[in-house]
C-alpha cells in the first residue's frame, strides 16, 4: 500500500514543530518572543525537532516497543550533557538553587535526573505519541528515506557543536563558553552510542502486562500531572530547604523507579487503551498549562489557551475514533 506523501509531509512537519513547542514554548524556557525568533526557531528544530524524529524513525525501523525509553534519555544526554553542558556547569542560567547542589564527580545530579526525565516525556516521547494518536495508519511507517535520515543526523549532530562550542554560562549579558572536563563530555558522547546500542539490543523484544489490573483513565491523568510537578518541583524545592543532596536524589530515585513500574504495569497493560493514554498525556501537559496561567509573562497566558484548546481537539478527534487503540 502506498501511502500520500503530501500526508508524511504534514506529520514531519507537525513533529519538528511540536516537540519544540513542548519542550521549549510550553514549559516556559522560550517565551513566544524568544520562540518564535527565526533563528531561534531554526535552532530548536534542529534540536529538539530532528531528535524527536530520529528517535521515531528508529522505532519504527528496529521495531522497537519499550526500549525507545532508551534513546529519549540519550537525548536528554546530547541536549543538557552535549550541547548545553548543564549537567556540568553550575554556573547554567537556569539552575538558580540547583547550582552545584548534589555534585558528585562533576555532575549536578538532582539536575541532571531532573532533565533527562523531562526530555524523555516532554520532549521526546509525548510529541511522538500524539503523532501517533493523530495518524495512526502512520504509526509503524517511516518518515525519512536513507537520504533524509543522514540530513536529519546531520543536522542534529551541527547544532551539537555549535551548542558544545558556544554554550556556557551568561555574565553581563553575554555568553561565556563553558567547558567541562573532556572526562565527563567523552563519558557523555559514550553513553549516548551506549543508549543507542541498548535499545537496539532489545528490538523486537515486547511487554505486554496482564497479571496487573489497569487503573482508570482519570488515574492516567493524575500520574501524568503528579509526575511532571514532582520532576520539576522536588529538587528545587529541597535544595531551597538546603536538605542533604543525597536525599534528594534518593527521593528522585524512587520516584523513577515509580514512573518505571507504572510504564510497565499500565502504559504496557494489554488492557490499556487510547483513553488512558491521552489522559496520561493532558496531565502531563496540564501541569504546564497550568504554569502558564500563573506566569502571565511575556505572552505565557496565550500559550496556555493555545495548549487547552490543543488538547480539546486532540480528545475530540479521538473520541470520534471511539478511543480506539492500535
């Protein structure tokens, strides 16, 4: 069967354009002035974009099931270990009370545990799941041939480097390049092809839990949200308190651990179904929605009814699809 190429086209475009959108716009980091720059823009996209959708086309073309969690936390490696660097520096704008707090061999863990997982559900593997949701004749079929496949490695890979180059800590306006001990960005580049490999490892191979009963849709909705304000909150908030940073990541520990029982005990329930799976998604995004609402800044309020309205008809669509799940 051949399908449209004017539709592949669209859902490229809908996926380079919404992982940023998530990881970026929505959670605060760029404001819509900041966002919607053209070189800004540009920037995300080659980022956040080309590495939502390699990490899709490598699902799709290894088969992949659980393991792509693999590759979203390889991404969240080359965005905050590679590019950025802000595992590394403590002197990264955005830390504010996590500066240099839990630092164990150059790395600020309770940030660094912070990040990956919200790269690994924001950025990542909820804009592809919403794909998903929207075109799923498309689920399993690739977006790229071989050509465009190197161009988006490519491009993802350029944008690496000039992050690597030039990113670093902002005094008096300017930036700084910030360079961390060639150990720990040769480790980092490491455990990306590490994380690649793994998940390859694993192709083919499937969870399907049944022996656990499937909680309700709405539970799906409440995890979603509890799970990005407690990623988000807990680590600023005990760092304010100045608590003991080894409590704080054994807090983040277990609350990893939560999330990994409950991806395989609900998400990969045989049982599960779309419903579930929207619902876990509207809460994720509601926390931020919600943030939105309270930071009335710099046009945070537009991007908050932008979202809702986003999320409505998303759950209208699949409604009139019966939720069904494929």
């Amino acid at each position: 069967m051949k399908f449209n190429l004017k539709e592949e086209s669209k859902i490229f475009i809908f996926l380079i354009l919404l992982s940023p959108a998530l990881g970026e716009l929505l959670s605060s980091s760029s404001p819509p002035g900041e966002f919607f720059n053209p070189l800004t823009l540009l920037t995300l996209i080659l980022l956040y974009g080309f590495g939502a959708l390699l990490i899709r086309e490598l699902r799709v073309r290894w088969n992949l099931q659980w393991s792509i969690i693999f590759l979203a936390v390889a991404y969240g490696i080359i965005e905050e270990g590679l590019l950025t660097k802000s595992f590394f520096n403590p002197g990264w704008e955005d830390l504010q009370a996590l500066s240099a707090y839990g630092m164990y061999l150059g790395i600020q863990w309770p940030w660094t545990i912070m990040l990956i997982f919200f790269h690994s559900t924001i950025s990542t593997l909820i804009p592809i799941k919403i794909v998903d949701l929207l075109w799923p004749a498309y689920k399993n079929k690739p977006l790229l041939n071989r050509k465009g496949f190197i161009y988006t490695t490519l491009g993802l890979i350029f944008i690496t480097l000039v992050g690597f180059i030039f990113a670093g800590t902002k005094l008096g306006g300017k930036i700084k390049p910030f360079y961390p001990n060639p150990v720990l960005s040769v480790s980092s580049l490491l455990s990306v092809f590490l994380l690649i490999y793994i998940s390859f490892l694993f192709k083919d191979k499937r969870i399907i839990s049944t022996k656990t009963r499937i909680l309700s849709p709405i539970w799906f909705g409440i995890v979603g949200f509890l799970s990005q304000g407690i990623n988000l909150f807990l680590p600023y908030i005990f760092a304010t308190l100045k608590i003991n940073d080894l409590i704080t990541i054994f807090f983040q520990i277990t609350f990893i651990i939560f999330m990994a029982l409950f991806f395989i005990t609900q998400i990969l329930n045989s049982d599960v179904t779309n419903k579930h799976i929207y619902l876990f998604i509207s809460g994720s995004l509601l926390f931020f929605i919600l943030l939105c609402f309270l930071n009335p800044k710099n046009g945070m309020v537009f991007v908050g009814v932008f979202f809702l309205l986003f999320l409505y008809f998303v759950g209208r669509f699949l409604k009139e699809q019966q939720w069904i799940q494929t």
